[in-house]
C-alpha cells in the first residue's frame, strides 16, 4: 500500500504486556530498514518506544491477566479498544498488527478487518492448548498469523489462515551457551555457589498468589543446603515493594534473599536451577538450559474455572514443545512449599537428570531459533505491498 509524499506510510500496532513489548520491538526492528519513513504508532512498551514507536496509552494500563482481574477492569480495557478503534477508523492505517494480547487484540482486528484495514496478529493464540473455538474468530480477525512454534504453522494452515513460522525472538536473544560464570560476577556471587533463581511472576496477580510459597519453599532448601544462594529478579518498583509487603506479611523476612531490578535473563544464567511461574519465563529458562520446577497458583473460583478447558497435561511451554514432563508441574494446590522445595532439590542434585535436560533444551533451542525481525518484518510488508 503507497502513501502520498505528503502523507508516510502509517502503521498501528498494540501490545498488552512485557512479552507483546518485546515481540513488537523485534518486528519494529526489523521494518524500519524498509520503512524509514513510516509512522509506528498505537499503545506499546519501553522497547517499542526504543525504535521509534508513539503510544497512545501506557501499555501498564492494558497490562492485567486472569479472567477476574479483566472483568473487573473489563469497561476501563473495553473504554480504551472503543478509543483507539475510532481514532484507527479515521487515520487508515495500511495495517494494523496485534502482539499477542488476543483478548483485546482479536476484537480490535476484527472491526478493522471489517472497515478494510489490513490485520496482522503476532503469535498465534494458543488454540492448540485451550479454548479452540477462538479460531472461528481468528479467521475473522486476522489477515495474516505470525507463529511462533513450528508446528502452529500447519494448524492454521488447516483452518484457512495466512501464516507464517518467524521463529520465536527469545531463541535469538538467548546465547546458545550461556555463560554463567559472567552472570555470577555481575551479580556478584562466588562462582562457585549452589544458586537458586526464584521468578513468582512479573504481574501483580501472579506476585500475590506465587510469592509465599515460593519463599517457603526457599527457606526449606535453605535449610536442607545452608549454602544455598537466592537471587529474585523484579520486573519493576511496584513489583518489588509488593514482593516484600507479602514477605513481611507471612513473616518470611529471615529468608535471604538478593532482589534484582530486572535482570531476569542474568539471574537465570547465573542459577543452577530456576523456580519459575508458568508463562514465557519457563521458555526463557528453558533457552537458557537450566533445570526447573514450574509452578502456578491464582484465585480459587478462577482455578475452578479454568482448570476444565486444558486440552492438553501440560502448561508450561518446554513441556508443551517436548510433549512429556521434561521438568515438574505443579498447580494450585500442588504447589505447596514442601512440594516445591522437593521438587527443585531432585532439580538441583540429580546431575544425569541435568545433563539430559542441557541436550533436550539445546535441540529445542535450535528449533526455534530463526531471524525472526526479518521473517515477520518480511510477511508484514507482503501484508501492505510494501
């Protein structure tokens, strides 16, 4: 699609969370060389706004998971999609691209989809895992699915849906042999220490659920092996002074702890294993070969609810692309400290168990590792006729 030399090329993007940020980022990255002179715009992150990107609305304000944290804020997220819709309505932009974030997003593409305007949505929701219906309203929100897995690539080939396999940006970001002695220095520990990295979350419904049992479970294997090393990346100020409000509050202030502004993917390199919330984390872990024990826990009616519509037994994203229990779950109720504490001790001490996990990951890692700022940049100008 041209525009007129009075008028750049113009194209709107949203991403909901950290995750969306970074994807969109690399995708920015990778269109700018072809479109110097466009215009970026909609609602995005920190690392959006690094190439260039406008936003509109701050990104924390669509930054919420779960289903009764979003239907409580349900009119503020709906207020904002009304918003920006009408404003996109009237600039035209030559397409618009959804960075994961599907339950905003997929709404927003179809209104625009409707009205003529080109939609991109990057990553593909996870159908294949729950709530397959969606793909009804995939094919009528989306020109073109970007896909982050090999085999996501067939499941919308099936269903009618432009796709295209871009490789998933974490692969590249992430060394393929990380270095951990490095990561122990800048975070100043002996490099010979026994180092747990303890990750409850980035969002705050996941801080308050996950944070107790995990700190319990640190304090039992601190008790098992008193040179036992935490280090506790935090994803913001908020993040960290509610962490240490929950701590305070469960009276777990003796357990030492070493907080992190940021610097998740340093304190992963640096650990010998990882206890980790379910999510893209479990990937990053994954990429960076290190044992781990998955966890989650949420608001109980919400458990009652969503436990029902998995299709498949496993959540977390390394399990998912093995298809076994490569590395435990544990879910809910499961995830009591004294199971969690069990669980990351065989993680830490089985060293065969270790050494099968370093090569499954690292096959792993091979498989998703593309160029992928060129690929999606490549199938978003096909999109526009750039």
């Amino acid at each position: 699609m041209a525009s007129s030399a009075d008028t750049p090329l113009s194209l709107a993007l949203v991403a909901g969370e950290p995750s969306g940020d970074m994807l969109a980022a690399r995708l920015l990255s990778g269109l700018r060389p072809h479109l110097p002179d466009a215009r970026f715009h909609g609602i995005g992150g920190p690392q959006m706004m690094a190439q260039g990107f406008e936003s509109h609305w701050p990104m924390d304000q669509l930054t919420v998971r779960g289903l009764l944290p979003v239907l409580l804020r349900y009119r503020e997220l709906k207020g904002i999609q009304s918003a920006l819709r009408d404003q996109l309505l009237a600039d035209r932009p030559a397409a618009f691209i959804g960075a994961d974030y599907p339950g905003f997003n997929l709404g927003l593409e179809m209104q625009l989809k409707d009205a003529g305007i080109p939609t991109v949505h990057y990553i593909g929701p996870q159908i294949w895992a729950w709530r397959g219906g969606r793909i009804k309203k995939i094919i009528k929100a989306v020109s073109h699915m970007l896909v982050v897995f090999p085999f996501e690539e067939e499941i919308y080939k099936k269903a009618g849906v432009p796709v295209s396999y871009v490789g998933h940006p974490l692969a590249e970001l992430i060394p393929l042999a990380p270095d951990e002695g490095a990561a122990r220095r800048a975070l100043g520990l002996p490099e010979d220490a026994n180092v747990v990295a303890i990750m409850p979350g980035s969002r705050m419904s996941e801080i308050k659920y996950n944070t107790v049992a995990f700190v319990q479970a640190a304090r039992l294997l601190k008790i098992r092996e008193r040179s036992l090393k935490f280090v506790v990346p935090m994803a913001g100020e908020r993040q960290r002074a509610y962490f240490l409000e929950l701590i305070a509050q469960a009276g777990l202030q003796d357990v030492a702890l070493q907080l992190l502004d940021g610097q998740s993917h340093t304190a992963i390199a640096a650990a010998d294993a990882v206890m980790v919330a379910s999510g893209t984390a479990s990937l990053e872990v994954a990429l960076f070969k290190k044992p781990m024990v998955i966890a989650y826990k949420m608001a109980e009616l919400e458990w009652q609810i969503l436990r029902h519509f998995g299709y498949q037994p496993w959540i977390g994203m390394p399990n998912i692309l093995a298809r076994e229990f490569l590395v435990p779950e544990l879910l809910q109720h499961a995830a009591s400290p004294e199971a969690l504490a069990e669980a990351m001790w065989k993680q830490l001490s089985d060293a065969p168990h270790r050494l099968r996990l370093a090569q499954r990951f690292t096959d792993m890692h091979h498989s998703l590792l593309r160029n992928s700022a060129e690929e999606s940049a490549a199938a978003v100008l096909k999109v526009i006729g750039a």
